[in-house]
C-alpha cells in the first residue's frame, strides 16, 4: 500500500484519520492507535514480515533499558547484531553469494533466490540503531512505555521510505500530541502538495527516463541521453520529496512532527552543499553515527578523505546490493574531496547561478545514470553516450520519442525550472504561502483543488510505487 494508491487514500486513509482524531486527547491511547494502524499498513504492504517490524520493535525496546540499567556496551554490541543481521541476510545476502560464486565457481546465490526484501527495513533499522547509540551515550533516556516507543519506530507515515527520525527529536509528540485545525489544514494541503509532485510531475517524466535507459546508451544519441538523465533527475527528485511531503503532512495531521528531508537540492552551487540539501535525515544520520565516530574533521587531512571515502562507500550501500550504487557513492565522495582540495572555502560559499548550471547540476545528473542503470557496465555505456557526438544529436529513438511527447516535456522543463528560480521569486514565494501558515479561504482553495486533481489523477492512472520503497 502506498500514499499516491486508490486504496490507501480513499480507504485506509479516512479510517485512520478519525481514529487519530478520536484518540487525540489521551496520549497512551494515541499511541496505540498510531501502532495499531502501522502495524496494519506495514501487513498490507509485506505481509508476515511484519513480525520481523515486531520482533526489531521489541528488541530495541528491551536492549535500551538494558544499555541504561547497566551501562554495559556489550547490550549496544548485541543491539548492532539484532538490528544489522536481518538487514545483511535480507539486502545483501544474495550480492554477496553472488559475488563468492563469481570468484570461487561454488553456487550459493540460487539459495537467496527467492528472499524478499522487506519494505522499509533500511529505514527502521537505522532509527533502532540511533536510539540504542543515543542511550548509550547519555543523548536520551531509554523509553519505558513499550507504546510510545512502538508508535515512534513504527509509525507509518514515514515507516517505508522516511524521513529517518531521530527518537530524542520525536518522543514529546507521542507523548503530548499536539492537536489543532491549523496543523491539521498543513498537513492536509501538504500531503496534497507531495502527491501533486509524485502523480503530476514524477509519474509523468517517468517514461522518458524509462524508454531511455531501456534503449540503452549504445543506441541514443547525445541530446537523447541526457534527455533520459534529466529526466530521471527531476522523476526522482519529485518522487522521493513527494512521498517526503506526504509523510510530514500525515504525521502533521496525527499530532507529530517530522522535520524537513529537502532543501532545493538541484539549486546547490556544489556538491558539498547538495549533500546537505538531499535526503537531510540520511546525511545527518550519516555524520553523526558514522563520520563524526571515525574522527570526522578532526584527523588529519589524508584520514578525512578516507572517512568521506568510507561514508559514501555505505551511502551508496545502504542504497542498494550492486556495484551500481557503490560507484554512485563513490563518485560523490570523489566529487567532495575534489572540492576540498580545489576548492578553498570562501569560493565555496560565493559559488553562484554559474557554478549551478555549469557544474553541481550537470555533475548529479551523471551520478543519477549510475544509480538508475542496471549494473555498472550499462551505466558506463550511458555516460558514454553523453558524452560522445553524434551526425544528430537531438534524435531520438522510436521508444524514446513515443514517451517524449509536448506534455511530457513541459511537465520536465516545469520540474527542472524549479531549481533556478530565485528562492525569494514570487511563485516560489507564493506557493510556500499557499502549503504553509494558518487556515484561510486561499490555502482552503489550493487544497481543495490539490487534493481533486491528486485524487483524479491517482484514480485514472496506473500503479506506480515510490521508487525508494525498494530502498
């Protein structure tokens, strides 16, 4: 079940609301509707892997109180083993069979054949991690309502695909709900906002991206590939801070609040800057439980670039079991070393409109080739394809030019628009306006035609998952 799914908004989602609403002045119960109905939306979308969501649940519970009670750090080392084992087996058992085959000739991969994936299990994994980290630090108390702390590691707003929650920046929400018609009417016009992004704008760039990289890089012209990239670049962006959207407007509604996940990425003048922009719980969760514990910028300069190194070696691992993803965190780890020793700070700061058009912008657009293609080899045939003339560079193939059409590619010159207004310009302006700030007739209006052209769209068009469930 997902957030932009008939069924979701027009079933799940009405019932969940008035329990919410019913529920809403009594804390404990609060919570327990709130697991309650993650509890269900996680059943609906993986079936009996919700016992391993259970069984993560309780035993992150448990060993907090263990940590704190006895301030043993063995309970944190059995914390990573309880946490990092079912992801290892679940995500990377198989690319790692597959990989010992490849050198050794045995056959283990056949045997992980058939494991599924569970929906959201990078996510929940690193929110357990970070609480037990955090007790074990003194940075927070372990929780002693079972309810509470359930509500908060389950909740399913953000459960599938974020943002990563930090359990000492959410608890006073479970624990005193903040209920009002203002929060209620952002929440809603912000849901309504973040579907608008996935069905309107990623869903409808999608099969650029897709009938590109179908074709594959052997057979695009120029024009044709960086046509797919872009397109790609801008389905992505809106798919994955739609479905962000949607989650701090649910949790909105329900009393909770999420903080932000994007910050105008693609309006970064570097990539050190687009880091902090892009997937901010990520990065941050990053920093603070693994580059800052390896000595973060405080080693020695070769000992910092080897911390980057390593950081977005497991970013592009986190994303994925492939070497695809390995590369494309590689090559952003490059990218900031590159700035670091090339770069001097005050630049940093000054880099401007012609640093963003000229180098951040065009840099991620070729990261996202490795990311999306199929396996390294297709991706370096991709970036090849953008970079070598071709007698035509502006054909595109059939495939290609079927999914292009005059609708397709103003939605994508829309979305990539975006990124180079001034942030200050009146539409963008007027559009934060119009999501944020108390109820009125105007914010009323755009909800209500959001939420009618949201619904429509997501009644008449196909299936379409959000593309970092599979994260």
């Amino acid at each position: 079940m997902v957030f932009s799914e008939p069924v979701f908004l027009f079933a799940f989602l009405p019932v969940a609301l008035v329990l919410v609403a019913v529920c809403a002045r009594r804390p404990v119960l609060h919570s327990s509707a709130l697991l309650g109905l993650s509890l269900a939306f996680y059943t609906w979308s993986s079936g009996r892997l919700v016992f391993l969501l259970i069984g993560c649940l309780v035993a992150n519970w448990a060993l907090a109180r263990a940590i704190e009670r006895s301030g043993d750090r063995r309970w944190l080392s059995l914390g990573f083993v309880v946490n990092f084992l079912p992801l290892a087996y679940y995500k990377y058992a198989f690319f790692a069979a597959s990989q010992i085959d490849r050198i050794s000739g045995a056959a283990w991969a056949p045997g992980f054949a058939d494991v599924v994936l569970p929906v959201g299990i990078s996510f929940f994994v690193f929110q357990g991690v970070s609480y037990l980290v955090d007790v074990a630090r003194g940075d927070t108390r372990a929780e002693p309502n079972p309810i509470h702390f359930g509500a908060y590691l389950a909740f399913f707003p953000q459960l599938i695909a974020g943002p990563i929650v930090r359990y000492r920046d959410a608890i006073e929400d479970y624990r005193a709900p903040a209920h009002s018609l203002d929060r209620a009417a952002y929440g809603a016009r912000r849901f309504a906002h973040g579907l608008l992004k996935k069905i309107l704008i990623a869903d409808t760039v999608a099969p650029i991206a897709d009938a590109c990289f179908a074709t594959g890089g052997d057979a695009l012209s120029m024009g044709a590939a960086w046509l797919g990239a872009l397109a790609y670049s801008i389905q992505i962006y809106f798919d994955f801070s739609g479905y962000s959207d949607m989650a701090i407007g649910l949790a909105a509604i329900c009393g909770i609040d999420l903080r932000e996940n994007f910050e105008r990425p693609y309006a970064s003048a570097t990539l050190t800057e687009f880091w902090r922009r892009w997937h901010i719980s990520l990065s941050s969760w990053f920093r603070d439980y693994l580059y800052i514990p390896l000595g973060g910028n405080r080693a020695g300069t070769a000992r910092v670039y080897a911390n980057l190194l390593v950081v977005f070696f497991t970013t592009g691992l986190w994303h994925g079991a492939a070497w695809s993803f390995v590369a494309w965190g590689l090559y952003h780890g490059l990218f900031l070393i590159g700035e670091r020793l090339l770069i001097p700070r005050e630049r940093l700061a000054a880099a401007g409109l012609f640093s963003r058009f000229a180098y951040a912008f065009p840099v991620t657009v070729v990261g996202w080739v490795v990311f999306r293609a199929d396996s390294l080899g297709e991706a370096i045939e991709y970036v090849g394809a953008m970079f070598t003339p071709s007698p035509n560079p502006a054909a595109l193939p059939a495939l290609v030019e079927q999914a292009a059409t005059p609708a397709t590619i103003a939605v994508l010159l829309l979305g990539t628009s975006c990124f180079f207004m001034p942030r200050e310009g009146r539409p963008a302006v007027w559009l934060r306006e119009a999501v944020a700030g108390p109820a009125d007739w105007g914010r009323t209006v755009y909800l209500t035609l959001a939420l009618a052209v949201s619904g429509l769209l997501a009644l008449t068009s196909g299936f379409s998952p959000f593309l970092y469930f599979r994260f």
